[in-house]
C-alpha cells in the first residue's frame, strides 16, 4: 500500500523544537507504516532530503522514530522509489 498526497504534521524534538515535514509517502513494510517526509515548504527546484520514519504506537498514541537498522531502511527506501515510479506526473 501507498499513499501520496499533500498531508502535513508538526513533529517535536527531544529538546523541543518543533518542525512541519511534509508527508511525501506513506508504504508498509512487514506490518509496519513508514512515512516520507520533507521539511515543509521545501523549494520544489533544489534536492529534497527525504527523511524515513516509523510510526510505531506507545501507550495508545502514534510515534514516529527514525530507523536506524540499516536493511529496514533500505528495504523501504527500495518500495517508496518504486512506489513513485509508479505514480503519474500530475502537471496541473
């Protein structure tokens, strides 16, 4: 499953700070959801850096932790660019 579309969240950081990231993509991978994300407002001309996170769940709420095993990550990566492959241009 993927999705694609204009969805927004406000991540906070252990220190705080809080950041908007788009959501580019959402995949599953082995029962589990991973997101796409961007900072939001990024400029559509320079290189996006795309960041992978995990949402997990904790004591009923939604978490997103970023992953750090090295194959999960690269597995997910390998969906998402076929996943955009995929997708049609939409040139409105």
């Amino acid at each position: 499953m993927s999705e694609f579309g204009d969805d927004f969240i406000t991540i906070t950081d252990e220190d705080g700070q809080e950041y908007e990231l788009e959501v580019l993509m959402r995949v599953e991978y082995r029962g589990s959801e991973y997101l796409g994300v961007c900072p939001a407002g990024a400029d559509e001309d320079a290189e996006l850096e795309v960041s992978i996170l995990k949402v997990e769940e904790e004591d009923g709420e939604e978490i997103l932790s970023a992953v750090l095993d090295e194959a999960e990550l690269d597995a997910v990566y390998a969906i998402m660019l076929e996943s955009s492959e995929e997708e049609p241009e939409d040139d409105d």
